[in-house]
C-alpha cells in the first residue's frame, strides 16, 4: 500500500477514536402547542384558494381584536388608579370641605368645560375652628341676651326715647358683631389645616359604626353556642378600619394634589410620604376585606371613596 494511503487511513482512524459517542434518543414530552401565526407564503396560499373564506377568518379576527381591546378599556377603568382609584363626589367634597354644592367641570385647553356639574354631598353645620352651627347659635344666642340693654324698673324716671335708641345701636352692633363671626367661622376663609380637620370630622360622621350601625349590615357572624351581644358606644368611632381608610384618604388626596401640580419631581420628602400613607391604605383595605368582605360596610365605603382593587391588590408603584 502506497505511504499516502497509510497515512489517510491512520488520521481517519484516530478522528474515529476522538468523536464522542452518540447519544441515546430521548423522547419528546413537550406537549404539541398550535400556533395562529401562520407564514407569509401559507397565507397567501390560502388567500388564492378560498378567497371567500380568508376574508370572513379576517373579519372575525378583526371583531376580536376589537372586543379584546373593549375589553381590556373596561378591566382597566375598574381596577382604577392606586392613589386617587375612581373619583367619586364624597371625595370631590373633600376639596371644598363639604361646602360647595357643586362639583367644578373639567376645562379644555381653550377654557372650555368638557362635562357638566354634578351636585356634591355638603355638611354646612362644620365650621372652621373646629366648631358647629349649633355651637354657633348658642353663642349668638347667648351673647345677644347678655348685651340687650336693660330696663329699668321705676318707668317714671326713664327716657323712652333714650331706650329706645339703646335698642336700635344694640340691634345694630350684634348684626355686624353675627356677621364678622359668620366671616371668621366660614370654612371659605380656613386654611388646609382646618379643611383637614373638618374633612375628618365627616368621614367620623359617615364611615363612624355609631351611625352606620343603625343603617348597615355587618357580616354575618360565625355561628356560637354562647353569643354575647356587642356594647353599646360610648361616642363617636374613630378607630374603625373604615373610618382610618377614609382618613388616609383624605390626606393622600391633599398630597398627591399638591406633588402633581408644580413641585412633585424633586419633593423626594412628600413622595415617601405619600409611598407610606397608600401603604397603610393597603394594609387597612387587605385586613378589612378578610373580616368584612361581603357586608354593607365593605360595599357602602368602597363606592363612596370610589376605592379600586388597584389600592389594595397587588403591588403599588407611583
């Protein structure tokens, strides 16, 4: 044999001897998945055999298509915003201080309103400095018989005339006194920590179990051998887990507002604060919703904050 053939056939063996062996054939266990996607080329194809029936497969993924974009417009618009969730005119109210009647319309570019006003729920006996129209009146009340003039007991000695002029300034100075005290009482001349203070008082008064037990449900109970009946309360609730969500509520609404309208980008302080109350809104929101998901109480506080699940499920980014 010629030297050159010798040499082929010893390198040919040797490249034998450092090939890895096969391996064994495994079988497949990934399931079959058919995919709608389809070539260029197939659909063409199939466009020049049948047209007829292309164009009705067009149609109807076209209708779906649009009813899965419908659709996901409506999940989207109910799971809401995780700061402000879907607006309703409780918290609109909470602007004003449940003073205005009236909701404000949004406004274009040109200062044109896009939708028309909408009444808004009011609580005009809440007064600034922490007062109330009852309160109020007493007072006036009050003030005006201890300022009255008074007559004197022997008439044979006393000016009718002088009397009565005493009368008519008194009459006039307790006017412009009640007037100066509607001005100072007005909830339209407090600031944002009286507003605050009275938005408070009327979540007490709407999400607060002394009121709201006498209209709403609670859940029904576990059954018990031995039921003990609930104590009366000895005044305003302030503690419930309603009434601290409406709170939160409250001034998360005043501080996103003011991060939104000119400083929110660099106030880093007011953003952890706001990370922190729409926490505790989370956790508050999750523990009510295992003791009292399915009661009126759940229902009655979700619609009016307008809470969504984006508030409480999942995770909250801003």
């Amino acid at each position: 044999m010629p030297p050159r053939l010798q040499s082929l056939q010893r390198l040919s063996s040797f490249s034998l001897c450092l090939r890895p062996a096969a391996k064994p054939a495994t079988p497949n266990f990934l399931p079959l998945v058919q995919t709608a996607n389809i070539s260029a080329k197939e659909a063409k194809r199939r466009q020049r055999l049948d047209p007829y029936r292309w164009q009705q497969a067009q149609q109807r993924k076209a209708a779906n298509v649009k009813r899965q974009g419908e659709l996901k417009v409506e999940r989207d618009a109910k799971w809401g915003d995780p700061v402000h969730g879907i607006p309703t005119p409780f918290v609109e109210s909470f602007d004003s201080a449940g003073q205005a009647k009236m909701s404000t319309p949004e406004k274009d570019v040109d200062g044109n309103p896009i939708s028309e006003p909408y009444a808004l729920p009011t609580s005009p006996h809440i007064l600034n400095n922490l007062l109330t129209r009852e309160e109020l009146d007493g007072a006036i009340q009050h003030a005006y018989i201890l300022s009255k003039p008074v007559r004197s007991a022997v008439r044979d000695l006393v000016d009718p005339e002088a009397e009565r002029l005493a009368e008519k300034e008194h009459e006039e100075k307790h006017k412009r006194a009640v007037e100066a005290m509607n001005r100072i009482v007005s909830m339209d001349n407090a600031n944002s920590k009286m507003r605050r203070h009275a938005n408070i008082r009327r979540c007490v008064e709407t999400f607060g179990r002394h009121n709201t037990d006498k209209t709403l449900k609670p859940k029904p109970a576990s059954i018990d051998t031995n039921p003990h009946p609930m104590p009366e309360r000895c005044g305003p609730d302030t503690g419930s887990s309603e009434v601290q969500i409406a709170i939160l509520t409250v001034k998360i609404r005043k501080l996103a507002q003011e991060l939104g309208q000119n400083r929110g980008y660099k106030d880093k302080h007011n953003k952890r604060n706001l990370r922190v109350l729409l926490h505790k809104r989370q956790r508050l929101l999750r523990y009510m919703e295992r003791k009292e998901r399915g009661s009126e109480r759940w229902t009655h506080m979700l619609e009016t904050l307008g809470l969504t699940p984006a508030t409480w499920k999942k995770q909250i980014s801003l």
